[in-house]
C-alpha cells in the first residue's frame, strides 16, 4: 500500500467542490426540504437527537481515542466492528481520519496544522479544510500502526458502506421519517458538532494546563460532543482514555470505555498520570505569548461569519 506525499501548504489555490465533497454539500442542501416534507414529530426528533448521540459516542470512541490516538487496545473482531460503527458517522475512512488527526497534533496551532483556527480562521478549521481536495488522501505513514491490517484497510477504502447501511435498517425500521430525521438531519447536525473541536476549542472556554497550542476547554460542548470538550486536558495527555481528568468533567465517551473494559472488551486503558492530575488542579493556564495575537485573528474571523449569516438570515426573512 503506497504512502502518500504529504501535501505541501503552499498551495495558491484552494478547491472545495470535488466529488468527494458532494455528499457533504447534498446533506445540507436536502436536510430541511426533507423535514417540511415528512413534517415534524416528537418521534423525528428522538429518531434525530438518539442516533446523533450514538454516532457521537462511535465518533469519539472509534475515530479519535482508539484509532488517532490508541488510548486502549482491542483485539481485531471489535476493533473492525468499531471502524465500520465510527464510519456511520459520514466522516470518510478510520485511517484517513485518524492520519489527519496525528498530523494535527503534531503541529497543533503551528502553520503545519491542517485546520488550525488561529492560523486559518473560523470557517477553513470548521468545514473548510473537510471540503479542501488538499486533504483527500491519506498520509499511510501516519497511520501505519493499523494500516497492516487488512480489514482495516478495507473498510477505510469502502468507507460509503457503513453509512448504506444504516440509511437502509432505518428506513426498513421507521420508514421515511427514520431516515431523514435519523440519519440525513442528524448527520448534518453530528457533523457540525464534531467539527465545533477544531474551530470553536481553540477559540472559547478556560485552559487548566499550559499547552504549546491554544486549547481550551468548556462544559457545554463536553455536553455536546460526550467528553470531547475537555480539548486542553486532551492536548496535554493525548494518550488518556478520558478526556474529562477530573470527576466532576463530564465524559460520556469514557464511561462508555470503562464499561466495555469491564466487561472484558477493552483492555489496558490508559489513564491520566497521577503528576499531570495534579498539574492541573494548581492553576488555570493563560494562551502562550505567540498564540495570543493569532488567537485574536481568528476571533475576528468567527466574529465576522457569526455577523454575515445573521446578516444572510435578516434578508431571509424579510
């Protein structure tokens, strides 16, 4: 299997729509037709706000504290079983998704960081660098600790079938309404609050430990994204299982971990280091001097896409 070439930065132009991006672009484009077309019901909304949060959980279980990051281990029968449960979320191969998210890491908030709000600006962290042609391959150097299993390989290649699938047993399950509350809307609305990490936790929320980047983190997107909110305590000990370190952080993600390691699934989890809990209860940390300007870059620039779709939207309505 051929590694690729990791893609320059200097790139004078940047193309988002590619065949790739379609789907991305369809969902949204047919997510509120379809809603005034079944209609509203409670039972939509339960179909909507209980796949969103089980796709959440594979999200950031599967893609990015096993796969990105190894922060336990199984063996292979459950470890395909969650790379074909992490697709479902639409968000291409285990292995692209994971390459990508080490290369993050590797040069969190520096120019090498692929959606870096404070180097690119609100709109490229959030969905821009998604959409980039830039991005489509995957760096097999990167990722080579899982890229030797076949299986695995498989999957990531055919990464359109685990969301098939699902669309398929919800509509033979609920019919229209499963399927376009279930899976298209909720798709759209899983997918925004997956990518609010690398836009808006760089930007908003407090720091408990001093990081090299601008990580923040904040309760209420720990509530959105089942534990993924804790992005400062992540940045700091990136191999943790949990990503809230402290009892009162809440990480649904990680109970999750815990009782499937109970019951004998997961194995050798890893925890936060006894130094590091302590690190962080002596002190809330402030931005690092050279993040600080760029930081107020990119608060101009969510201000400024904050401003023209509220200004999109009076138009609207008029």
């Amino acid at each position: 299997m051929r590694a690729m070439q990791t893609p320059s930065l200097e790139v004078p132009r940047e193309h988002y729509f590619n065949f790739r991006s379609a789907p991305f672009l369809a969902f949204h484009v047919a997510a509120i037709p379809l809603a005034f077309w079944v209609g509203f019901s409670w039972q939509g909304v339960a179909w909507c706000v209980g796949l969103y949060y089980l796709r959440m959980l594979f999200c950031c279980i599967g893609y990015h504290r096993y796969f990105a990051h190894r922060t336990f281990q199984l063996s292979r029968v459950p470890q395909f079983i969650l790379a074909f449960c992490a697709e479902t979320t639409v968000q291409k191969g285990v292995l692209w998704w994971a390459a990508h998210h080490r290369r993050h890491h590797r040069y969190s908030d520096e120019p090498e960081d692929i959606h870096s709000v404070v180097q690119r600006g609100f709109w490229y962290a959030h969905v821009g660098w998604i959409l980039s042609e830039r991005w489509l391959e995957t760096d097999t150097k990167r990722i080579a600790d899982f890229a030797r299993f076949p299986e695995i390989r498989w999957i990531d290649k055919h990464y359109w079938l685990p969301p098939t699938v699902l669309a398929v047993l919800l509509f033979i399950i609920g019919g229209p309404v499963a399927i376009v509350w279930g899976f298209v809307i909720s798709t759209v609305v899983l997918w925004h609050g997956t990518f609010t990490i690398n836009s808006l936790m760089h930007i908003i929320g407090r720091r408990r430990f001093d990081t090299s980047d601008n990580s923040k983190n904040s309760l209420v997107l720990a509530i959105v994204t089942c534990g993924e909110g804790w992005h400062n305590n992540h940045h700091r000990h990136q191999h943790a299982a949990a990503q809230g370190f402290y009892w009162w952080q809440i990480d649904f993600a990680y109970y999750v971990i815990k009782v499937f390691n109970w019951l004998g699934v997961i194995r050798n989890v890893v925890e936060p280091t006894p130094e590091i809990l302590a690190e962080g209860r002596r002190k809330i940390a402030v931005p690092p001097p050279h993040i600080i300007h760029a930081e107020s870059k990119a608060a101009a620039s969510a201000a400024a896409a904050a401003a023209a779709i509220t200004r999109q939207v009076s138009y609207n309505t008029v």
